[in-house]
C-alpha cells in the first residue's frame, strides 16, 4: 500500500513557499527543510517564506511528501516537460555512470520509474533479491557466551562470575560460520529503511518479502567511514552493487529527532558535476581519431608559503595523439545562456587554461533548446588590440524528442562527438 500523500515537482532554481504559489507547501513542511539546510546542504537555499533550490537535481523526501527537482536548459515549463526532463536526467546518470551502468537497464527493471528515488530502491531490491536466490555469502566471526556444552576455548573469569551457581553451562569462545557478518546488517538496515520510506505500491510486496525472507540481523551504525574500509574479493564482489546503492541511501537518510514523522531522505546531484560527467562519458564511448581524452588533469597554480597550494583542473582535457602542445579544453557548465555572453568568470577560466595546458582551442559547451557554435577572441591589456588566444562557446541542444524511448541517448552523444569533431579540425 502506498502511503505517498503529495508529490511536487519543481525545476531547478524554481521556489517553493507557504504562503503562495500554485505549489505551495505547508509550513511544517517548510521547518522540515529548514532543520535540514542547517547540516549544511547546498541542495537549495532559505528565503522567505521559502526555499530556492540550486543547481541540485533529484528528489528529497520528507515524510509523505516527495519533492522532486529536475534540470532544466529551455524555457518550456508544463507537465510534458517535466516528464521529459526526469528521463532525460536518468538516461543521462546511467550515460555518465551515476548507476552501474554495466549493471543497469530497462529490462532488468519491473516497474517504469517515476522519479530517481523509485529507480534507487528498484535497483537494491533487485540486487537484493539476487544475492537472496544466489545464497547468501557465510563467513566466520568470534563469539562469546554460556553454552550447554564446552565449545572452543573456556573464558575462565567470566565462567566463573556468571555460571558460579550453573555448573552445567560453560563460558565460552569459540568461531561460527554463519550469514551474520556486516554486508548483511548494512543490507537489512537499509531494507528496513525502505520498508518505511517506500511510497510505491509496486515496490511495496516486494519490500515486504524481501524483509521476510533475509535473515533478521542485529543494528549497525552506519558511517562514510564503514563503507571505505570495506573490501571486496572473489566471492563478495557479487555484493558490490547492492552495497553501492546502499551507501548512497543510509548515508542521505536524515531521521527527523524532534517530531518523528518527517524523516528525510535526500538524494541530490550536481547538475554541472553530471553534465560534464555525461559529455567526458560521450567521448569516452564514441571516441574522435587522433585524439585521447582525460578528465580533471590537474596542474598546480599557486603555492602560499605555508599551507596547501591551489591548482587548475579542466573538465576535459583532449591531447593529439603523437603531437605535443595541440592540446584542446572543454569546460562543461551547466547554464541557459538564452542569447547572452557567457560570464566574466568563466572566460577567465579558459584564457588561463591557454597557457597552463599548452591549449590550441579552448571551448564552454553549455546545454540549449538549439545547438549552435560561436567564438570570440581575446584582447591584450597593453596593445588593446586582439590575441591569438580564441574562446568558443557550445551550446548542444537537448533533444526535443521524449527521452527514455529507444536509443534516443546514443543518437544525441553521437551528434555531440559529431559537432566538437567538427569543431577540433576546423
């Protein structure tokens, strides 16, 4: 049964207020997200009366009620946009490998998501339900306690101490080898976890069976630090894409301490972050002659005398293969330009990565409602007069035509390696 009272979609930067607007919120709802800004989320900020999100998409839910963000790069705003806009930010997190996308696609799953937390939850359950089928993985472990029979080796001062008056029991430790390790308290917790958050009614006999099913397992306290320790060897690796997924949902979770009933569970992405991740995906895949592309190449800036130091790192670096110094820089930002220059900021970026990365061209590739390509060139301060040193400006349009249906993604990365293809050997 689905306990899902109220689902609001916004688009980026859009507000949300209690006290207009056609998507209102309550103001319970409102102190919900306030105590959440304060851990220091940069998903949205506070106004009055209100929230604004940021450049964050994704969904956050309080409660009953699920608040979904998504991207945006046209003006068009209605209800076929916006179901244009969440397949869009899916294919593209599966393109970048926001998913295992080795490991993710829609015949794997039984339900059409509606929102990015219903795929989440589709995919751990999925994974869950495999490991369950394929056995779940036993290991040794220490123990400690009375037994009936003398069992590994004798605790002799606690035996002492509890069985003074029980000469028939026996202290002991000894080794088990069971299913209780910490792989599967981490994926028990977390299926509690849904059994409570899930609003899906599809989701919901499938959350129910899987709880009923794994073997009930103590609490564990959950922490960024307990998932980096964990490794993985030939018998657990089966395991990696359930944890994954885990991790990214115990660690987003925020239980609501002061009322109980608007737990929140936040699962935000950086939209300029997926953006340049999809366009380095894109020529990861489809791959230009001649040409080797690498991301984040850093290169120290600047180094105070005491203290750490500052770098430069471009988004995509493109070296010619066998050529030095022909160098190209991509920076990826995720803005609608709407006809106008790009800002002073970012063009002082890319003027700096001309000398830094030894770089013939150096581009801004923004996402638009209709490609185009232009460029202009840099002035020197002492001449007045122009440089050498060109800047272009990208703007790759998203297509019009709904995402999600067939092979659409694949035909819009191949159209995007066409364009900067174009544009490297102009």
């Amino acid at each position: 049964m689905s306990r899902q009272e109220r689902h609001i979609t916004v688009f980026e930067h859009e507000r949300l207020r209690f006290d207009t607007g056609n998507k209102r919120i309550s103001e319970t709802l409102y102190k919900a997200l306030e105590r959440y800004h304060g851990t220091g989320t940069p998903c949205f900020k506070l106004i009055h009366k209100g929230v604004q999100f940021t450049e964050y998409v994704g969904v956050i839910q309080v409660g009953g009620t699920l608040i979904e963000v998504l991207p945006k790069a046209d003006r068009s705003q209605n209800a076929t946009q916006e179901k244009r806009w969440r397949n869009i930010l899916i294919d593209m997190m599966r393109a970048a490998g926001g998913f295992d996308i080795h490991a993710t696609s829609d015949a794997g799953l039984r339900i059409r998501p509606n929102t990015i937390l219903d795929l989440y939850f589709e995919l751990f359950i999925r994974e869950t339900e495999y490991l369950l089928h394929s056995g779940l993985l036993k290991q040794y472990r220490k123990t400690e306690g009375n037994r009936m029979a003398l069992k590994g080796s004798l605790h002799f001062s606690k035996h002492i101490r509890e069985n003074l008056t029980h000469q028939e029991r026996f202290y002991v430790r000894h080794t088990t080898y069971d299913v209780e390790h910490r792989m599967h308290m981490i994926l028990y917790k977390a299926i509690r976890l849904l059994r409570r958050l899930n609003t899906n009614a599809d989701l919901h006999s499938r959350l129910g069976a899987l709880l009923l099913n794994f073997p009930e397992m103590p609490d564990i306290a959950v922490s960024e630090p307990l998932f980096q320790k964990m490794t993985f060897n030939r018998k657990t690796q089966r395991y990696r894409k359930a944890m994954d997924i885990a991790r990214i949902i115990l660690l987003n979770y925020h239980p609501d301490l002061q009322q109980g009933r608007n737990d929140m569970l936040a699962l935000m992405f950086d939209m300029n972050l997926l953006w340049e991740r999809f366009l380095y995906a894109t020529l990861r895949k489809f791959p230009i002659e001649h040409y080797k592309v690498r991301a984040q190449v850093s290169k120290r800036f600047w180094q105070p005398e005491a203290g750490r130091g500052s770098g430069l790192r471009p988004d995509i670096l493109i070296e010619r293969v066998g050529k030095e110094g022909d160098n190209i820089v991509l920076d990826a930002k995720w803005k609608y330009l709407n006809g106008q220059n790009p800002s002073p900021e970012d063009l002082r970026q890319l003027y700096v990565y001309h000398d830094y990365f030894s770089a013939r061209k150096v581009a801004l590739v923004y996402p638009g409602d209709k490609s185009s390509a232009n460029g202009g060139v840099f002035w020197s301060p002492s001449e007045n007069a122009p440089t050498d040193k060109t800047c272009s400006v990208f703007v790759l349009a998203v297509p019009e035509k709904e995402a999600g249906s067939g092979k659409w993604i694949t035909q819009w990365q191949v159209a995007i390696r066409e364009n900067i293809k174009n544009w490297l050997v102009e």
